[in-house]
C-alpha cells in the first residue's frame, strides 16, 4: 500500500502496477447489502418457506449461480436474455477471443452467465438427472438470480426467488398441491385477503380462436389484453382495433369478457359457449382446481377465474396462476404448466408444472409492517462484562452462559463500555429484554 | 427451434441467427448440481448454523455475490485474486472497452466479479454501514463464493462459505466466543474428537526474531515452517539452509519448536524465552484463550497451542487458529484477528476477527457417513391416489392431508402408479414410511 487518501468516500491505495485503484464501500450499482432487520425476516421467510414446503413433500435442489451461456441464450427467457450478467473467459480461451473479438460478435468473450431465473436451471438440472430422482419430483428451489435491469427503486439486480415444481405429474393434482402449499406458506408468515387469479393458455387461445383470430395473431392479441387492469375494456378495444384487427372479431372477443363472471360458473359458460374450440377438459380442470384448492385452503384467501390473465412467458402450456395482494399493487408470484420445456433438453417432453413466490416483495411487504413479530424467536439476554475480568472468573461467566444457550435463549457476551446506560439502549433497540453485568471487583 | 438431434448428450436447435447452440445438461465446468440427500444434509446444517451462532448473538448479514473488481484486486485475497470470475461491462461502456481491449489489459472489459470470500464484502458492508451496526457487530454470513480453481475431485468452483466475525471488539472476548460458538456447532452437527489449534501472528514473528531472521525473511520462513506436517522437523531445517539462511539461525529456532510443548507450559515457556521480542501480553492472551474455551466448552474436543500455525492470509495480525479432524486429513476451518483490513476501506482500523468453517467439507464428511440422522426430521407420509378420483372425493383426501400437515407431519399427495409396488419401495427409499391409499372404488 503505498499511499493512502480519501476520496468521495472511498480510499485509494497503490496498486502492483501503480495505477491507483479505488476501494469501493458502496455495493455495485443496483446490487444491495442487506442489513440485520431485514435479515432477520428474510432468514424468518426462508425458514418458514422450508418447512412447509416439505410438508407438502417438496425436497431442497440447487443448481449453480453461473449457467452455460448456450442455455441462458436459447430465447426460453425472453425479455431476461437481454438482461445477463456475462462471465469473462479465462487463460488461453480469453486471449484468443480477444483476437477475434468485434462488436458484432461479443459473446465469443464469454462461456457462462449469471442465471435469470430458476426455470431454466431446474429444468437442465432435471435433464441431467431424471434417473436419480423420483417421480413425479417435487423441487424445492431458493436462490439468488440476476438480472441487469435498468436499477430503479425496489428492484435490485440480483434478487432471491424461491420456486416450487412438480416434474413428471401430468394431472391437475400437481396445480392444486402448488396451489395449496404456497397459499398455505403465505397465510403461515401473515398475509391473508389475498387472490389467487387462476386462468388456462388454452382457455386463451380457445377465446382468440372463437374471436375469429388467427394463430399467428395470438401473442399480439394476448400482449394487449394483458393491459386490461391499466386500461380497461374499452382501452383494450381501442388498441385492437387500432393494430388493424376487425372490428367484428374485437367485438365478439371482449363480449365474451364482459359476459363471464369470475367464479366456477364463469368457467362453465366459456367451456359451453367455446365449444369445439376448446379442449373437453379444460373447462372441468379449471372447475376442479378451483373447488379443491378452496376447499383444503388453511389460509385466508380466495381464488378465481380470470380470463384476462396472460403471463409474459411463452414456454407455459396449461393452467397458469397469480397472486395478487391489495397491499401490493401487483403480483406477488406466480406460475404455470410447462410442459415442453424439459424436452428442450432432452429430446422427450416432460409434464411440468411450477410456482413462483416474490420473495422480494414478500419481504419488502414484511418490512414495511413496523409492528412485525417473527414468531418463536428466542429470549435475547446480554451480559455485560467488565474490563480486565480475571481469568477464573471469565470462565465462570462463560460457564453461565453456556448453561443459559443450552435452555434455548440467546445470550450476547460483550464487553461493558464506559456510557453502560447507552450500550444498553442500544442492545435494547436489538431486541435485547435482559441484561446482566459483572465486575471485576 | 428450426431442428432437433441428439449429440453427446445435448440437444442442439436452431437460434436466432442460424447458428447451432446446444443446450448442455452438465453444470459448469467444476460447478454442481445437488441432489436431494446432500441438500438435506446440507438444510440441515445451515439450520443448525444459524440457530446456534444466533444464541451466540450473532446477527445474520448478506451482501451481493457480484463485487466491484476494484475490491476484489486489492491485494487482501493473496492467490485468490488470480481465480476470479470476472463479469463482463455492459452496454456502451462494453463496446468502447472492445475497440480498446488488449492482452495485456482485459480488465478493460469488465466492472465486476464473483466474490472469492466473504471478508472482503464484509469489510466493505462494514465500512458502508458502520453507522448503522452494534458495537462489537457480531455477523453472520452464509454464502456462496467463487473461485477459478483447475478442478479436481471434491474441489468445486463455487462453494459455500459460513463466517463468523466479530467487528470492532478489541479484546481476545472476540476469540474466545468466536471458538466457542465454532465448537459448540461442530458438537452439534455430530463431530468430536477434533482439535483446535491456536497460533498468534505476533508469537510466529517473535520466533522467527528470537532465532534471528530479518523481518524482510519472516513470509519466506513462514511458507517453510508451514510444511512442517508434511516435511518434519528435518526437512525444514534442511530447506531453510538451503534457501541461505544461517545454519546457526535456523538451529536456534527449531530449538524452540523441539522444545516448547502443546500446552498452556509451551505458552509460558516461549513467553519467559522470547522475552522482549514478543509483547508482554501475547502468551498471557493465549493462555487466557485456551483456559477460558476450556472450561466453557460443550462439544468434545481439545485446545492446542501449535506455534508452527502459519495461515496462509497475510491480513492476519494476532491470534490464528484452526480446526483439524482426524477423519479428514485437513483443515476443516480457520480464523483469525485482522485489525488492519476494514482499515483499508475508511481509513481508520477497526479490531476484527473471524472464524470460517469449512462448510462443504463438514458437508461431505456428513454424506460420507451412510447412518447420518437429521434430528427432528418430521414422520414422512405419502397418500396415494387412484386415477380420475370424483372432485369431491379428492377435496376430502385435501383436507385430510391439511390435517396431518398441521400436526408437523410431511404428507407427499402422488398419483397411484400401476406398479403401486413398485412406487412405494422407490419412496421408502427416500424415507417415507407410511402410505395410505385413495381408491375411486
């Protein structure tokens, strides 16, 4: 270190080449350090969230942060694979694509990335192991993913999500045990009133087909109705029309969303008036998952048919699933039936079917609950130790203390300062309730 | 996807731009997938981690797994500095970095990269925070890092690391809970017999002055001392004199390791030789460690003085220690003060000190032992459930298994196979012991 000065917050020293190099104390940008409250109730959500998983009979899997960029690039992740964290070759591969490197062709620089989503890796992950595991295989997945998102408030480049899937089940009984585990995880860590908005892409499409849309039309069609809570039934109409759709087609379509309701019954009408259009099954699975998850709900919620509902992701198949919350005003996880995906992989299509919570939102509604209590935490007691405490005696203390953390509580063993009164309050606004001091004397 | 066929596992379609790019269903050179019975070791030994530090008053921390390149080259990570991954700039900073990349300069094209350890991003957290944090600040932290490595077997690329630190306590309190809670979780977990060797940076450098060696020589010597339990005592003689050190010099200071013993009398006996050499309260706060973890120990283990401790981080500046374990020919963790990194961040040094433990290799020692039991593992039940069960018949089965998982119990509700057999004996392998069957009948 050859030289040390302060500059805009950080401190400079000399590096080898003698180039100067700043140490940086902020995270990089839109990355954040988490600090002990919300610590507290992320380590509170995760435990929670393992528990009850594997109630339902979920077990824990995890795949690497870093995934083969091939994978990460097979346009699986749409809008995501424009947002990869990209990892630098090294040794001899690095230098040789330095020589040939161009702007065109940057990705001849890299062999991995940071993984976007869960998803992708799980589904590799099943790939990869499909003899090793049961079936169906009921996944269990918390982990951090990246994304290089334009950084703006709440939401951070690299972000827990926290997945459960049901690979290899192809009935609805893998819909209603996603749905019920994790209505039943959100009701166990405080929330309640909120809605599980059900829908099928099947249902979607029959809807466009009966419309008079053509295939090729659909995620167009469906990108406009996906604007219906912002911009309402006319709005919809409007923007169809205006992107040259007929009129005829635009009317007969938002008729149907204007004439059903969001309960069974609504489910019932689109199954008899889209006929042919779609699917035997559809309509009675929609049924079926609605009245089964309503009835072995443990938690304060209610679901409904929602035929507006889209998701932006193209690999779903079947049913697809949100959570919306009034104290958030938007979705707060959700998820689907991919059931082509793992065949991606290996040749041979795989029922698949997950559900994704917004750990992050979770937490930051969590935190914004000033009053929050994390459930069966322990007793925190300090002690208080005077400076120049004799040897015998230290072990003494220790000795009390290990008696006291074997009865469960936690104790705290530190060093009495000279202000005691504010070392006090200050353990105090930790969440200390008892403290205990001793002197050398 | 333009066409699909089978090549070496993986399964290679079309992308965007005609080009072929497989899906690859390995994970990443010397990075891992982890199946369900380590993850389950592994959950369970998080859990104990974090439940025992925290009655130690530990509060848990995180920062981003990305860390600005600046931090990351500061020389505090010694040979981990070369086995970065790097991450690539984005967007225009990326393609001004390509028209002026070189050989010689590729860190031109990157602005972060994957920490290589958590003490690093814990003195910039602390830096960043200090206001914000208790003093002493007892972290936890629980992560991933990564690290470049030439893979081998049982050496992965990422891997998870578990440090306690204690931040801003000067005294050797911080030593003492720092082993203390490290063993107490080593008990838990399910090991004993194992040893904690202690060392102090300032006793190593005495030695080395006592024997006459220039400060200049001190790492030299150190890295030579350091094969003692591969070499012994001769061959460090031996290649100490040949590297030309004075063969009088280097007489004089094996003398001391030939004479000084493992316990509390080696402490005292090397504080009364070494005389001025060494401060006056080294061997004093040694032998204050060893008695104090002694007597308030819990877990089944003994407490050493080892003066030929070296420990490779230079950032060391007082007591070192680490945990060996017969059943494991290594270092299962290790620790130590360094006053002087968090320095590096604000400017003014802060007492630290911190103890890691060898996360992945407690991990494996656990999987290596076929009886390990997970204490409080819940009873594991499976309902199994005939085809085209009646809606209303397979509500009641939902409510049922609710029942059950309110009472603790894991209910894993599956779809009856035609191998009904079959089905059951794959599941009590994955520890499921009773079964209850649905039929539609």
């Amino acid at each position: 270190m050859e030289s040390i000065h302060t500059d805009s917050g950080d401190i400079r020293h000399g590096n080898e080449g003698g180039n100067e190099m700043a140490m940086k104390k902020k995270p990089v940008t839109g990355m954040k350090d988490i600090l002990p409250r919300e610590m507290a109730i992320r380590d509170y959500v995760m435990d929670m969230i393992k528990k009850t998983y594997k109630q339902f009979g979920f077990t824990s899997v995890e795949t690497p942060c870093v995934e083969h960029i091939e994978n990460l690039s097979s346009k699986q992740g749409g809008e995501n694979e424009k947002l990869i964290f990209k990892i630098l070759k090294r040794g001899d591969k690095l230098a040789s694509a330095i020589e040939t490197v161009s702007l065109d062709d940057v990705n001849v620089l890299v062999d991995g990335g940071l993984r976007y989503d869960l998803t992708v890796p799980l589904s590799r992950y099943y790939a990869n192991h499909a003899n090793d595991l049961p079936s169906p295989f009921k996944a269990l997945q918390m982990g951090n993913v990246w994304r290089a998102d334009r950084p703006q408030r709440g939401r951070y480049r690299q972000f827990m999500q926290c997945d459960i899937d049901i690979l290899g089940e192809p009935s609805i009984l893998a819909e209603i045990e996603l749905i019920t585990a994790t209505t039943t995880l959100l009701g166990k860590v405080g929330f309640s009133d909120f809605t599980i908005r059900l829908n099928n892409r099947k249902m979607l499409k029959a809807m466009a087909a009966y419309s008079g849309f053509s295939e090729d039309d659909y995620d167009s069609v469906f990108i406009t109705l996906d604007k219906m809570d912002k911009i309402g039934m006319d709005g919809v109409a409007e923007e169809l029309v205006s992107q040259g759709y007929p009129k005829e087609n635009v009317d007969k379509y938002l008729e149907l969303f204007k004439t059903v309701s969001s309960d069974i019954e609504g489910v019932r009408y689109l199954g008899e008036t889209l006929g042919t259009y779609l699917d035997a099954d559809v309509a009675s699975d929609l049924e079926t998952i609605m009245t089964s998850v309503e009835a072995a709900k443990s938690a304060d919620f209610k679901i409904v048919f929602d035929p507006t509902l889209v998701r932006g992701m193209s690999y779903y198949t079947g049913p697809i699933f949100e959570i919306s919350m009034d104290e958030f005003g938007g979705s707060v996880g959700g998820g689907g039936r991919y059931d082509e995906m793992i065949g991606r992989f290996t040749g041979q299509d795989t029922p698949a079917c997950g559900f994704s919570i917004g750990f992050e939102r979770i937490v930051m509604l969590l935190l914004e609950r000033e009053d929050y209590e994390i459930l069966g935490n322990a007793e925190k007691k300090a002690y208080l130790i005077e400076k120049n405490m004799p040897t015998d005696r230290m072990t003494d203390i220790l000795k009390k203390a290990k008696a006291e953390r074997e009865t469960g509580m936690q104790v705290n063993v530190v060093m009495m300062k000279k202000n005691k009164k504010f070392q006090k309050e200050q353990m105090e606004k930790e969440g200390y309730t008892s403290f205990e001091e001793f002197f050398v004397k």
